[in-house]
C-alpha cells in the first residue's frame, strides 16, 4: 500500500513539473538598430543585422498573470547544438552578444510554459518557422516602408503592411527618445499572434501599442537605419 502511494507521489509530481498551460503564442521580433539606441554601451553585436531578429516565441494569456517560467527544464546543449546556425543567423543575441545564454533564458522564461504542446525542438522549430515564413523587413519594403535616419511612417501604414502577410492585429511596441524634445517612438518590435498550435494567425490581444504612441507624436514613429 505504501508502495503504491509512493508511485503515486511521483507520477503527480512529474505530471505536475511537465504541465504548463497557455492561451496563445505571441511571436516577437526586434529590431537591431532600435534595440541599440539609446543604450549607454550600445551593443555588442556591431554589424547589426538588416532584419528584424527573434527575441522571443512567447506562450502566453490573454491577461494577466502572464505564465513565465513554467517549469526548470533547461535547454539541452544538444537541443541547442542542433539549431546553431540558425539560432545565430535569426536569433542572435544582438545586445550582449551571448545566443546561447539569451535562448536558454527565453526558454526557461517562455518556451517551459507550452511544453504542455511543444518539446523543446519543436519550440525552437515553429519559432524559426514563424520566423522564415515571414520576412517583416521585405514586408514593409514592398509598401516602401524602408529603414532610414529621419523619416517618419504612419503606425496605420506600417500595420496595413504587416497585414498583407499576417492578416490579424499585430502588436507594435516602440522605444522613446530619453530626451523628451523628441516625441516621435523608435519602433523596436514587430509581435504577431497565433493560437496555441503555433500556425492559425490571430489578433494581438490588449494593448497593441506599446509606446508607439505619443502626445504630439501624430502616430507618426522612426523606423530608424
Ligand atoms: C494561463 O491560462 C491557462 C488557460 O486558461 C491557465 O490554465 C493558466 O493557469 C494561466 N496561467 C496563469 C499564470 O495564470
């Protein structure tokens, strides 16, 4: 009897470390040069990419309390060994120049909380998939929305070129000038939305404007080169 009540104790404490549970996947991509602005070291990466890189494949709710750190399954370095040269090339760790410490991070942060549907090589897998199904950079250029130092584009413009690939709400969160004399935000990231199979698009839930908004910043932001 005590024996079987053992078993008992560690099938739920196994089920317990492998649930995880979500609502919906939000796929974020940065951009390198806004990600580097405005830091006093900038970054270590120098030649910044000229597209938008993985910082996350988040598993996550509509509100909050927001899942992170589901459960301590570290990324295994043979995982990781497996998808180097992509993770280099699409998930670079741009600000620290570390990609294996800043993958491990998102996983335990994001990646534990939809073990429930994804192992770790198909987390890594969808978030590369998502990632090479949609280049955000080739996106906005065919709606000539291209880098550059001071032009300014309508957030509206940039959502309407988004859509012709992803066709639900997406999310846009900016950086801000510390200097407050510039009011227009620096897009940083591009955050598109899918339901918890990782492949049906849909919309960004809550506030899909993440400090791309500003008093007299007429919707107008940099998307800076
Ligand atoms: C996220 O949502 C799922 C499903 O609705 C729920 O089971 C889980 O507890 C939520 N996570 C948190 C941290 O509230």
């Amino acid at each position: 009897m005590r024996f079987i009540f053992f078993i008992f104790v560690i099938f739920t404490i196994q089920f317990e470390c492998s649930r995880a549970y979500y609502e919906y996947f939000n796929m974020v991509q940065q951009w390198p040069v806004t990600l580097c602005m405005f830091r006093i070291k900038g970054c270590a990466v120098k030649a910044l990419p000229n597209k938008f890189t993985i910082h996350g494949l988040w598993g996550t709710n509509v509100s909050a309390p927001y899942p992170k750190d589901c459960t301590n399954e570290i990324l295994s370095p043979i995982t990781y060994g497996k998808f180097l040269s992509q993770i280099q090339n699409e998930w670079p760790d741009i600000e620290n120049g570390n990609d294996k410490g800043f993958v491990e991070t998102e996983w335990l942060k994001h990646g534990t909380c939809s073990l429930n549907k994804f192992t770790q090589i198909e987390y890594l897998q969808l978030a590369l998939d998502i990632k090479n199904s949609i280049s955000l950079i080739d996106v906005l250029k065919n709606a000539n929305i291209v880098p550059h130092k001071t032009a300014t584009y309508d957030i509206s413009d940039i959502v309407r070129a988004i859509k012709t690939s992803h066709p639900n709400e997406p999310t846009l969160m900016c950086k801000m000038d510390p200097n407050p004399r510039n009011v227009i935000p620096y897009l940083q990231e591009i955050r598109l939305c899918f339901e918890d199979n990782g492949i049906t698009p849909r919309n960004c839930p809550g506030n899909t404007r993440i400090m791309c908004i500003n008093k007299n910043s007429n919707n107008k932001v940099f998307f800076p080169a």
